[in-house]
C-alpha cells in the first residue's frame, strides 16, 4: 500500500469524530489530503457560529507575574523586562477604543500580578460595565476563588484560562507550581463555570515533548468539558526563557522527541479545526501567535478552518512592547487603528462580516443548513 492509498478516517461532528480519527488527522501532513478537513471545518463553523467574526479589544494590563512558566517571556525570573501595570484611566481608554472601533468586548490580561488588587480591579470592572456596553472578558492567570467571584459581581463576563497541555508531566515541566500551591487549572476553570463566568480554556501546540497523542486527548478534554472559548495558538520560542533554550537545543541537534509535533501553523490549524468539530458551537479564536508564525496567511488560514474571533491589539504602544510573552509578539510598532483597520479589510476580502454585539456563546449554535 502506497501512502497515498491510506484513508484517512471519516469527519464528523460532535461525538461522530472519534478520538482515533482525531489522532489519524492530525498525523496527517500531506496539504492536498487535508483539504477535506479545512472544509468539513469551514463548514461547521458556518452552520454552527455562522459567518460573522467577533472581534474582542486586546488590553494587556500589567506584565508583573509571579510564576516562572517555563514558556513565557513575562516569567517573574525574567529580570531583564521592564515591568507596567497599567493605570485604570489607561485600561477605561482602551474600553472606549474597542466601543470606538465597534467591538463588542474587552479583554483584559497579564502576568498573574497580585499588584492587581481584587478590589482595584472589581472597581475598574464595574466603571467600564458602567460606562460602556461592552462584554468584560478577564485572563490574569490563577486567583483565588474569592477574587473571581469579586469581579463576577462586579459585572465581568467571562474568564480565560488555558490548561495548556493535558499531559501532566509536560504541563508540571512548563508551568511550575507556586510554593504550597498546586496548579490545578481544571479545578478553577471548574469554578467559573459555578460562578457563571462563560469560561475559556486553551492549549499551545508544538510545545517540545508534546506529541499527537497527547493533542489527541487535549482535543478530547475540550469534547468532556463544556466550554464556551477555546484558543489554540503554537508554541513560539522566546530566547529568554528555559524552554525556549531547549527549544534551540533540539532544533539544532535536530533529535526531536518520538511523535513531536511541531509548533507550525499547518498542526495549529489542524488542532483548531478538529476542535471546531468536536465543540462546534465554541468560539474559536484566530490567534495572535498564528499570525506570527505564518504572517502570510495565518490569520486567515485560521479564520478558513474553523475560527470565528479575533483579539485586535488595543494596549497603548508604551507598554505593548513590555508584553513580550513571545518574541516580536505582532504590530509592536503598529497603532490600534492600523491594526483594526487590516483586520476589517482582512474580514471583507473573505466574506465574512464584524460581529455585532458582545459576541457570546450561543449554545447549540442554531446548526443552519
Ligand atoms: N497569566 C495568564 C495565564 O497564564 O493564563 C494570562 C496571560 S498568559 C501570557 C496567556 C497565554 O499566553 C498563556 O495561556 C499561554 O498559552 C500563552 N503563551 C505564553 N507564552 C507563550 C509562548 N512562548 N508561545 C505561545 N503562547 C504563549
């Protein structure tokens, strides 16, 4: 049999796609035979969430973190960043702009920065929900219960926590505990759901020591739990980092792990398009490090193959730089209003219009013929 003469297992949606042919998919490398997945995404996408692109306005907050995720350019152990948090008039400006520029939500994230006070933020919360019609998203990393539930009740929205990896001897490698503390992303993202936050969650695709079966049952874990964003973005190597040294290691000894999959945008958007499939009624986004590491076409690859949001970059030039969670994380240099205007123009060339209103998640998803 000829590589060719292999077939690749049937597509479907929901629980039709199995975990076997989750894994035979994202083996697959060859463009021309993955043509069938791309479409049977596009195509959920469509019925599911329909044509319309959400954009979310981009607020990065602070880049003080107390942990040293081993991934992450804001590591605290980083001490060659110069550190912001930004003022609350700086983050109410930000709102102003996504109403500004027609988005329907601002997210609001940083190192998981305890200089954020649970009340300083709840009162920045509840000025903007005052002030504006927006949708509050928050994504500051692992807080303690107490402090979500503060800012639920100060009117946020929704909560993004990405688990990262679902193999736990990777996930312990990159992401540190604090001390006396174990991270258990599951359990608080457990816990937003309680407190009626729409939560999200994520992983990074292309991590080293990752490999197709551990991303087979990543996409598993987002079919078990009921969430309503996922974001899906490869892993992008930062030099001042542990990981991305031994990232450098083994690209330049070329001795990868057995099975590893790599951090491109082809096994990113096979991950966002099997997950499309298995969640159909989620909001995907196109992210940021998918347009970095194909700024060609990976934004738009992504939005071809099952994404239906984007996060548009409101942080004020002064402090986006500081943001550097991967190296020349997108349009350091480019203005808010550049960078909304390429995504509007982005949008219209595919067919696909702004999303109006805050965007949530519509369970079900209406599935249209
Ligand atoms: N501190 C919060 C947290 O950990 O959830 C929010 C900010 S954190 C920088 C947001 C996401 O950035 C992480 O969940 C991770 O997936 C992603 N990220 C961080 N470093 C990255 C890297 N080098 N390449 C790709 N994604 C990265």
């Amino acid at each position: 049999m000829t590589l060719d003469d292999r077939r690749l297992p049937p597509l479907g949606v929901g629980d039709a796609l199995t975990r076997e042919a989750v894994l035979a998919w994202l083996r697959e490398d060859d463009e021309a035979r993955l043509e069938p997945l791309w479409r049977a995404a596009d195509e959920a996408r469509r019925r599911y969430v329909g044509d319309a692109v959400h954009l979310r306005g981009l607020a990065e907050i602070s880049n003080y973190c107390v942990r040293g995720c081993t991934y992450c350019g804001i590591r605290g152990p980083n001490r060659a960043l110069e550190r912001y948090r930004m003022p609350a008039e700086a983050i109410v400006a930000c709102a102003h702009k996504a109403l500004e520029f027609g988005y329907g939500t601002l997210v609001m994230q940083s190192g998981e920065d305890y200089g954020i006070e649970t009340g300083w933020l709840a009162d920045v919360v509840a000025r903007i929900k005052a002030e504006t019609a927006l949708a509050v998203t928050l994504s500051l990393g692992e807080r303690p219960d107490e402090d979500l539930a503060a800012w639920r009740a100060a009117g946020a929205d929704r909560y993004l926590l990405r688990f990262e990896t679902s193999d736990e001897r990777l996930y312990r490698r990159i992401h540190p505990d604090l001390p006396g503390r174990v991270s258990d992303r599951l359990a608080i993202i457990a816990t937003l759901q309680e407190l009626g936050y729409e939560a999200g969650t994520g992983i990074m695709v292309g991590i080293p020591g990752q490999t197709h079966a551990s991303v087979a049952d990543d996409i598993e874990l987002f079919r078990d739990m009921d969430m309503d964003m996922i974001g899906i973005g490869p892993y992008l190597p930062h030099p001042a980092t542990p990981l991305g040294r031994e990232f450098e290691e083994h690209r330049a000894r070329g001795d990868w792990p057995a099975d590893q999959v790599p951090n491109r945008e082809l096994a990113t958007c096979k991950v966002v398009a099997l997950t499309r499939l298995v969640r159909p009624d989620a909001n995907l986004p196109a992210t940021t490090a998918l347009s970095l590491i194909d700024r060609e076409s990976g934004r738009t690859h992504g939005l071809q193959r099952g994404a239906n949001v984007v996060m548009p970059n409101l942080t004020p030039l002064e402090y986006r730089a500081k943001y550097e969670i991967y190296p020349e994380k997108a349009a350091v240099h480019e203005t808010a209003e550049a960078i909304n205007a390429g995504i509007v123009e982005l949008l219209a060339s595919l067919g696909r219009t702004v999303g109006a209103g805050a965007g949530g998640r519509r369970r079900g998803g209406d599935p249209s013929p």
